[in-house]
C-alpha cells in the first residue's frame, strides 16, 4: 500500500507498506502529484513501517513518471523519512545528497515526534 495524504497547506504525508503493484504505484504517484499542485518550500513525512520491493511493473509505472517526479522535488524543502530499516535509513540520506534544495534525514519509526519537530524547524 502507498497511501499519500496533503495534511496541510504546504505538507505531504506518505505511507508506504507492504508490496506495491503496478496500479497501486499508478494511483499513488497521480495522488502524489495532485496534492503538491500549488505547494511551496513543503514538508514531507515519508513513513516506511514495512518494506517490500515492489513489483517490476510498479517499478516501470515509477520509471514512466520519473520527469514528474522531478519537477516535484523544486517544490519540497524537507523530507522526514520514518523507518526501522537501516538500509532505507541511508538509501534516503544518500538520496537527500544527490539532489539539491531538499533536506532529507531519516529517524527511527518511534522517533515521529523528532521527526515533526525537524520538519517544522525553518532556515
């Protein structure tokens, strides 16, 4: 399931767990770029209790939105990601360095309330 929710004027909360198919990567990415339309400097909290890779098709429907995808990211100053996963924990901080203009740092899954603090702090 990937579920994306706009909590606020410039917030988007992300919830990914377990396996994700083509349609649900479909549905999510549309929702995705729906509710950062009219975002500015936003926040996002990526949640990841449980991962599984998705399946090949999700992976070609994720690669087909790559350019939109993109263009989203000017519109994100933060990103909190919430996981136990080591691996995703770094995969995300690596990922934070790639890209200019967005802040990514990832906290364990019981440190939300870290994470929301970070996410709320300016400059």
């Amino acid at each position: 399931m990937l579920k994306v929710t706009k909590t606020g004027e410039n917030r988007v909360d992300i919830e990914l767990s377990g396996k994700i198919d083509a349609i649900n990567m479909r549905v999510a990415l549309d929702e995705m770029i729906h509710a950062s339309e009219n975002i500015e400097h936003g926040r996002m909290l990526y949640t990841i209790p449980e991962f599984a890779m998705p399946t090949l098709s999700a992976i070609g429907v994720e690669m087909t939105y790559l350019p939109k995808l993109f263009s989203l990211l000017g519109k994100f100053d933060r990103c909190a990601v919430l996981t136990d996963s080591g691996w995703l924990q770094k995969a995300a901080e690596i990922e934070g360095a790639l890209f200019p203009g967005i802040d990514i740092k990832s906290f364990d899954l019981k440190e939300t309330e870290a994470a929301e603090s970070w996410l709320a702090e300016t400059g």
